[in-house]
DNA sequence: TTGTATGCGTTATCAC
DNA sequence: GTGATAACGCATACAA
C-alpha cells in the first residue's frame, strides 16, 4: 500500500503506470479476471463483469505492460520489421503499410535498418535485439544474410519473408526485369542493356532483374544484355556508357537498377552528343521524384506500394493466425507496378 | 528441475535460454552475484568469482532478459529514435550514427518514423510504443508534435533533443539558410529568392531557413527574399517560375529546401529559355545523388552527419550518465555544414 | 565477499 | 463464473 495508482491526483507527471491490480480493484474483481477480461476471454463472464472491467481499465488508462506479458509468454509482441539499405524513396510508405498491417493482428511494430557496408555489426545489432526483445516475429524485406536467418531459427523466432507455405510468392524483381524489357522492346529498340549501380553494395535486386532481361532477350533471339556497372558520378558514368556503345551501336536501351542510374546514363549520353531517346534509351524504376522534374522526364516502373507488399501481408496473417485470411490476396505483377511513360523511352 | 537449460544437446534449435540462475550454478555463486557482476559492480567481489562468472554466462550464451530486467527496473533498455518524414537520402546514415551512439551508452536503438499525413495515428503509435515498451529515452529529430511531448512529460519519459540544460543548441536550419544567402550573395547575385516545397506537411525545416535568409537580406539592405512554393511538377514548377521572373527581374538567385526544389527550379529555367546560372541560379540543401549527375551540377549544401548530430549526441551522453561527456564536443555550423559547389550557381 | 528474500506485472492452472 | 496462487527472470536491500 505504499504506493497510489493515482495517488497525489497529478501535478501532471510521474504518476506510476495503473496496473491490472489497479483495475481489479476499481472493478471489484481479482486480477485473473482482469487479464482474461482484457485478452477477449469474455465468453465466460457475466456482461456486467465484462462491461466493469473495461470501464475501469480505461478510464485508469491502464496498459498491459509489455514487460510483465513477455516474462510470462517467454516472447513479447513486438515484431521487428528488417529494411535493407536501399535507399528507395518510399521505405517511409512502406514502413507505414507494414506497421499498420503488423497493428492489425494485435503486434506492435519496430523498425530495423540493415547497414552492409558494416555486416558483422548490422548482425550484431540485429541479434541483440532478438535476443533482448525477443520479437514474436521478424520480417524480412531483403535485408538479412543466411547468417541472420539461421540465428532466427536457433532462437525459435519466427521469420517473415513473404516465401511462406503454399502460394508460390510472385517474383517481383523477375517481373520487374522482364517489365522492362518487353517495354523497351515495344517501343522498338532492338539492342538492350542492364544497368546495374557499380557498388554492389546498394543493389541487393539487381542480379535478379539482370536475369530477367537476359531471360527476355533470350526468348526473344535479341542478343543478350549487355551489363553495365554504372557509377554514381559523371565521369565515370560517361566512360563506361562511351566503352559501351562501340560494342552495341546505337539506339541503345538500358534497363536500369533504379531512376538514379537511368538518370546518370541519360545525362552522360547528353554529355556525348547523343540523343535521349533516339540513341539512348533508359527506363528506370522506383518512380522517384527527381525523375519526374527533369528533361527529359524519366520513364520508369512504379509500385503500388500495398498491392507489391501483399506477399508478405498474407504471410504475416498466416504466420499469426490466419484470422484475415479470406480478405487477402496476393497482388500479381500486373497489378503491384506500373510503366510510367515518360520521355527517355 | 523440469527443464534442463541445455537440455537435449541441441537438435540445433528450441533451446530455452540460459537464465541467470543456470549462470549461477554453473560458476557456483548465488544469482544476486551474478546479477552483480554483470552489471559491472565487480568492485566488491575478488577477481577470480568475477572471471568465473563471466565466463560461465559468455559460455553459456547468457543474455539478460529485456522482460525480467524492465519488469523490476520499471523501464526498459530501449531508446526510440523519433524521424521527421522528411525525406533526406541519409537518413540511414543518421540512424546509423545515432544507434552507435546509443549503443555506447548501453542502450538499445529502436527506430520510430512520424508521419505527417496522419498526424493522430502516428502519434497514437508512438504513444502505444511508449507505454508498452517503457523506453529509456525517446530521441526526437523532428517528427514530434507538441502533444506529443506533452505525452513523454505526462508518463516521466525522458525527451532528448538537443535543447539541453547549459549548451546552447547549434541553430542548424538557420545557418543552413544563412550559408545558401552568404554563398549567393558572394557569387554575385543581387536578387535572393527562397525555394520551398509546396506541400508544407513535407517542409519541417523550411521556414527557419527561409528566415535566415530574410534575415540577411536584411542585414545586407537587399531586398527581402521572394517566397517560391514550388510544386513537384514540371508545369507547376514552371508556372511559379514565371509568375516570379516579372517581380524580380534577372538574374534571381534561389535559395532552396532542397535538392530537389533546386532541380525542379533549373529544369524550369530551362524550359524558359532561361540560361543556368547565368538568370537564375539554385542552391540547395542534401547533396544528394541525383544532383551530381545531372548538367548543370547542382550547387548545394553537404552535412557532416555526425557532427550535424554532436548536439544530440552530447544530449544524449547527458541524459544517461554523462560518462563521455569530456570526448564530446558539439560541432559549430561551419564544421557541420560545407558548400558542395556545382553549376548551378 | 557472498547469499537470502522479496517484488516487479502478467498469465495459466486449478480450486471453488 | 470467479478467485487464489504459482511461476516467469531479474535487481536489490539486507543479512550473514
């Protein structure tokens, strides 16, 4: 009895947290009834119980405290969302439509950035929040080595990755890849070309669509891609874009990594005296804000942001419950990314 | 006695973690001295029990449970970072920084992302966070409403901003604003203008800037600067463009929000037959990518992360033992900051 | 220098 | 239907 919940009625601050005592006893129950109550056991008490219970607990502001439940359950509810370092320009959006959907089975959210330029450390980091927070979950957006991912499954947590059980996951980045060959070969442009960032670093999906416009170019007896690692700066985007172009001839069309390679590429063609697009085709992807405000506007791919999440929302769903099952259902490519048509193609 | 901590020599997963009473026996002292020494008061105990104790908790793979130790401190161990929606391309670089930072203090980093666009939801998030997770200290960079911090206040949640006790803070976004006025009155230019974003739920740190800017136009007698709300837009762009031009006359210089304000500035110039910096000359703020590969250069504004974040980082010491306080020294604008020159100015 | 006892807030089990 | 009680893992005042 030290202690008061509410106790010298709030010189606005420092009033210690109600707990599930608290609202036992402003409800005039036993606190068992209390946690049932409030983890929607309700089945077996009396409205009235019910209806008490919740009063109090509100009107006390009481929140269950995340520590006492994770002692007890052996695992808290956080979920831990891992972000590679990418720097695309919508991870707020993303973060945003996850953390939503993460709130929408009960969990609370937290946000992890993957740093590769320090591996070890990122995986450090990333293991002792595991360990210490110990997620029901973690969700893995491209960030995690084979490393962090046998660690998951040592400790027992459970991983999200959107290649869950059955529905075989679509392949965005293959379809991403082969988007942009089958626009660049609409648009006429017979010889085409992989853009990929010269640090490979910061291009974890770049393989991936490579592939895929070499997969295209093959079904098509186009000659394959030519691959060009595109540094972030004019001079050397100029050279390796001026080594490229004796080996392919004009028009050239690059699929690129993403708007900021299209962009270097578009600029460095400029600087030679080409033409974009007429010598120089370029078509990037993320639909990044830079690209829409210069000339020639950038034609890119655009995501649908929750639609090429549906993957990993429906793994979510499934890996907690399933209780949403039914209402989700995994977008197709068609349906996650979008030509924007702009002026570089 | 009904499980064993490493029970069934590991069928490479499922083992419960070791706790501090397997710790205990295994170094064969009581938990009270382990808990002890683990938490660096060794100062009492002899040298051998500190090495056996450690020993067995580094050979057992023993972590502190994040549950039991907030559970009975009343907070846990985590520090929320706060980020602005603000869109900089290093934000994972301040993140970075930030959660070293945070480390050293022997804190755990947890990253938090305000958005603007649903002002009562993202506080409502934070609020859920901060009553569940009972973090140490929550970190703002920009992303927290009044009402917010009323909240921290409310629950006794430590705020760090860098507006601490003595020190007074480093006015980074008017220095910003003073640097773009100073580097633009130097190239020559008479007329300063101030570029901001449009839509303003994207623009936190515009308006000091732009005050900063007014400001020394005033102190130099220029005219004041003339407000751009640019739109992210080509046409939009261009229109603010040209319903400036007749008020002001060329050539006009503009400081702006950002790199891309900048960008979509000269692309309009351009698109009026304006030459680049001759009539108008841009000045932005990020150094980002997409800036240095475009013709012309744009001339812009670089931070030195860490010493951007010195005051945050010296906050931070403060709020927490302060024990590297004589190491930490909070940088001035100049070192914070430095011009990136292009050619756009 | 070390051990004992207690409490933190929650949930599960079982008795009523 | 409801309540008492025993864990969960840790830190700490206090006893030895």
């Amino acid at each position: 009895m030290s202690r008061q919940p509410t106790g010298e009625d709030a010189p606005s601050g420092r009033a210690r947290p109600a707990t599930s005592a608290d609202v036992a006893r402003a409800a005039g129950v036993s606190r068992a009834t209390v946690s049932h109550v409030l983890n929607n056991q309700v089945e077996r008490f009396s409205a009235e119980t019910v209806e008490r219970v919740r009063d109090a607990a509100l009107s006390l502001g009481y929140v269950r405290s995340a520590a006492g439940r994770a002692l007890v359950m052996g695992r808290s509810d956080f979920v831990v969302l891992v972000l590679p370092y990418t720097t695309f320009t919508n991870v707020q959006d993303v973060i945003e439509v996850l953390s939503s959907e993460v709130e929408k089975i009960g969990l609370s959210p937290v946000v992890h950035f993957s740093v590769p330029r320090a591996q070890t450390a990122t995986s450090r980091r990333l293991q002792h929040m595991v360990e210490t927070l110990r997620p029901a979950g973690v969700v893995d957006l491209g960030g995690l080595s084979p490393h962090d991912i046998a660690f998951l499954d040592e400790v027992g947590c459970m991983l999200v990755n959107g290649e869950g059980q059955g529905q075989q996951q679509p392949d965005y980045n293959t379809a991403i890849g082969d988007f942009q060959a089958r626009h660049l070969r609409a648009r006429g442009y017979p010889t085409l070309a992989y853009g990929f960032l010269s640090d490979a670093r910061d291009d974890p999906y770049g393989q991936m669509r490579a592939d895929a416009v070499a997969a295209y170019c093959a079904q098509e007896r186009l000659a394959p891609p030519l691959y060009l690692r595109v540094p972030l700066e004019q001079e050397g985007a100029r050279k390796v874009l001026e080594e490229a172009l004796p080996r392919t001839g004009v028009p050239l069309a690059v699929a690129c990594y993403n708007d900021l390679v299209a962009l270097a590429l578009a600029d460095a063609a400029k600087s030679l005296g080409l033409d974009v697009p007429r010598d120089l085709a370029v078509i990037g992807v993320e639909y990044a804000p830079f690209g829409q405000v210069i000339t020639p506007r950038l034609t890119t791919i655009a995501a649908d942001v929750p639609v090429s999440l549906s993957h990993i929302i429906q793994a979510l769903d499934e890996g907690f419950g399933g209780f949403r099952a039914s209402e989700i259902r995994v977008g197709t490519a068609e349906e996650a990314f979008r030509i924007v048509q702009g002026e570089t193609t």
